[in-house]
C-alpha cells in the first residue's frame, strides 16, 4: 500500500492501477471510497475481499459525467433527470435499471444499479483517466466505522489496498443519499449527504422508507454498522443528562448546550466532546465519523452518543449512530 498525495502525476498513477483491476481508495466529498474499475467482476470481487463485504451487498458506481449513465442504466425517467440536474455532481446515488454491461457482482444480482457522479476534484479526475466508472463502497472493513481520512483508510485497510490518493478530511462526512428512481415514485432508501429538504424542493413529496420500521428494503441497509469497537449507547436529544456510565467512558454530545444542560451528569465521562460546538448539524455530519475513530483509539470502556436534531443532514447522523448503537 502506497498513500499518495493527489497531484497529477500521482492520479494518473492511481488511475493505471484501476484500469489493471487494482484498489486504489479515494477521496470523495463524502467519504473515502475503495474504488475499482466498475466494468471488471475481478476487480469488483477484490473490492468485496478487502472489506470483507457480503456479497448480498451491493456497490455504488461512481462516473465524472452525465453521460456514462446511459452506458451503464436504462434511459432515465422525469423524475431520475430532474435530480440528476439538480444534484449531481453531489452527494446523490441513484438507483435505475441497469444494462448488460454492469457486471452481476456489482449489483449482487439486483436488476438495478446504483450510480453516484461525486463532486471532489480527485474523484472525478481518476474516474475520468481510469475507466469512466469505478466502483467504490466506502473504505472500511465491512460494518465498521467509515473513513474520513487517508489515516483511517491505511490504518483499517493497510496492504488490502494498492494505493490510497490522500485528499485531506472528507468535507461532508456521511454517505451519499440513495434514492431508487427505478419505477413509479422515488424512494429514499438511506439517508445521507443531501437532505430530505432539499430532494422536497425538486421532486415535491418523496418517500422516506425507513426500514428500522421493518425489514430491511434494500441489501445492505443492515441495522448493525458504522460501528466503533466500544460499545456505542445511544440517547434522545438531551438523554445524556440521565446516563448512568460505566468507569473510562466517553460522551458525545451534540452542542456546547446540550453539553452544559446535562449538568453534574457530564463529570461522569472520563472524556466529553461536541459534535459542532455551536450546535450545527452540516458541522456534526463532517465531525462524525472522525470523532468516532478518535474515540475508538483510545478504547474507551463505553462510548455515549446523543441524538442530533432530527433534520437535514442531522438525519443521516442519527442514522449513523442508530447503526452503530446496534448489536
Ligand atoms: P456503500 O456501502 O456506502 O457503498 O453503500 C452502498 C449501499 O447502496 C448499499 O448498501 C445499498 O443499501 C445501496 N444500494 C446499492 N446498490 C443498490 C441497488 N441496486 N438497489 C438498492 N440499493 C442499492
Ligand atoms: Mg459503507
């Protein structure tokens, strides 16, 4: 494993192991990707060995322009070129039929793909110089916490991975937002880096099938992930004033307020920390993950969360410590 700074030279670089069905994670707006060229089974079947991912769990394809979606999905529908305009390149994947050409391991057999055109400058660029579309699951062992950085990439994968382009901290970072424009009314099947709000603006009402209600509706939306090796106890909003904590645990609150509002309940954690001190959900998504590595190497005996507002991005937060509360 080489960690790259992402210049030219070095993306080319990156972009010649994709096409020779290598690993090369990258940075996305979103979060590290383990990204292999989309159209090679080989390629895609390392990506689900370094991970440890379950084969019942399909991968996002990442392209770098509007085009390629006709390569790899069936003509998009109103709804599907409505969002595409007002959201790609961002953090939007959207799930369409597919064609022949998407290798079956990419989709685990599903008759859809799920296509993403992120918005980071390296991203695109190794997309572009590679093979137009690469594969990429976020860069972590299966069910554990996602990367953030080059760091966490390196540390949870080491040798898994042939090169990883070092793009600095992932600026929005929580996944995409999925969202299944295969047939009749979009579906929001995980919630993510665009808000409910702002896919209200553009497609009027859409539904949000939130599958802790149920049955998971999607492969992959398993309850158990994103998780720290601590155990994670997860609390409403304003909940930690009421912990009982085990000795050498650590509480994450969301606001400098909350933090003050929990009182005397605070001086039982060995360590507590904000998620956005000013109580910004934008600034707890982005601190999330990163927080949670910090956290996870210092093995406390517990880890203590509270929820987030439960609104624009703070709900994909919530979904992430949801996740990583499970067992
Ligand atoms: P990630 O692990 O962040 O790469 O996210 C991939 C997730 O996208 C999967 O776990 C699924 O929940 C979702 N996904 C990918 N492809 C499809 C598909 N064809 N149909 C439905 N959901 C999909
Ligand atoms: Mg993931």
């Amino acid at each position: 494993m080489e960690i790259l700074k992402p210049t030219d030279e070095n993306i080319s670089r990156a972009a010649e192991a994709i096409k020779a069905g290598r690993l090369v994670a990258m940075p996305t707006e979103t979060v590290y990707g383990l990204g292999a060229n989309a159209y090679d089974p080989i390629a895609l079947a390392r990506i689900f060995e370094a991970k440890r991912r379950p084969h019942f769990d399909p991968l996002i394809v990442h392209i770098a322009d509007m085009a390629t979606v006709s390569l790899l999905a069936q003509p998009p529908g109103s709804t599907a070129r409505l969002l595409m305009a007002a959201f790609w390149p961002g953090p939007l994947t959207l799930v369409m039929p597919k064609k022949a050409i998407v290798p079956d391991i990419a989709t685990s057999g599903l008759p859809t793909v799920a296509i993403r055109f992120p918005s980071h400058p390296v991203a695109r660029a190794l997309i572009e110089r590679s093979t137009g579309a690469v594969a990429a699951p976020s860069a972590n062992p299966f069910g554990y916490l996602s990367p953030t950085r080059a760091e966490h990439v390196a540390e949870q994968l080491g040798d898994r991975v042939d090169f990883i382009l070092d793009g600095g901290r992932c600026e929005v970072g929580v996944e995409s937002t999925v969202v299944d424009v295969s047939s009749g009314n979009p579906v929001i099947l995980r919630t993510g880096g665009l808000t409910l709000e702002r896919l209200r603006e553009v497609v009027g009402d859409i539904e949000l099938r939130d599958w802790s209600a149920g049955a998971p509706t999607s492969p992959g939306q398993l309850p158990h992930h994103y998780a720290p090796r601590s155990t994670l106890h997860l609390v409403p909003l304003g909940g930690l004033a009421r912990a009982k904590p085990a000795s050498g645990a650590a509480a994450i609150f969301f606001s400098n307020a909350t933090r003050r509002n929990s009182g005397a309940a605070a001086g039982l954690f060995a360590v507590t920390r904000c998620l956005s001190p000013s109580g910004d959900t934008v600034e707890a998504a982005a601190a999330l993950f990163d927080l949670l590595h910090e956290m996870d190497a210092f093995a406390y005996t517990e880890i203590w969360a509270e929820r987030v507002p439960d609104e624009g991005i703070g709900r994909a937060v919530n979904d992430r410590l949801y996740k990583a509360s499970m067992k």
